[in-house]
C-alpha cells in the first residue's frame, strides 16, 4: 500500500524533510547541534501537522528525548558566530 504525501514517510516527506533541514542550515532548534532528523514540535500524537510552521531540524538525541512532548520553539542562537560579524 503507498505511503500518503501527508505521513512522515515517503517521497512527500522525504522532500520535506530536506527542505525543513536546509532552512534551518541542518542545526538542532533544542541545542545548536548538528541536526539529521525533523522534529514536530506539537507532535503528530496530539494534532499537529507536517506543516513548515509545525516542523524544525533537530538532532537524534534532542529529537528522540523529546519524545511526543509540548515545547515552545526557541531558536538557538551561535554566540560565537554573532561575536564575529558585529
């Protein structure tokens, strides 16, 4: 059976995915690691959607700690980098 454009598989996801992780330049909203997985921030399991709104490059760790738990988005900011280009 194929997989919807709409779930968190397939070839519409796959181009989300990437997508979602090129705007966010593959770093971790939670830590400012390096991110290789997408997260929804309000997860699927409690309504919401694979909408750009709703999803955030993460890493592994930060990702799966997280689990299907309600976090408000803080963006990581690189210190280091905003020092150099004042």
């Amino acid at each position: 059976m194929p997989v919807s454009q709409h779930s968190s598989r397939g070839a519409g996801w796959k181009a989300t995915r990437l997508r979602i992780l090129e705007r966010d330049a593959y770093t971790c909203w939670m830590c400012g690691g390096e991110a290789d997985q997408v997260d929804h921030r309000l997860a699927k399991s409690k309504g919401g959607a694979d909408t750009d709104d709703n999803l955030s490059a993460a890493c592994a760790r930060c990702n799966n700690s997280k689990s299907d738990a309600v976090m408000v988005r803080t963006p990581y900011w690189d210190t280091e980098y905003l020092a150099n280009i004042v």
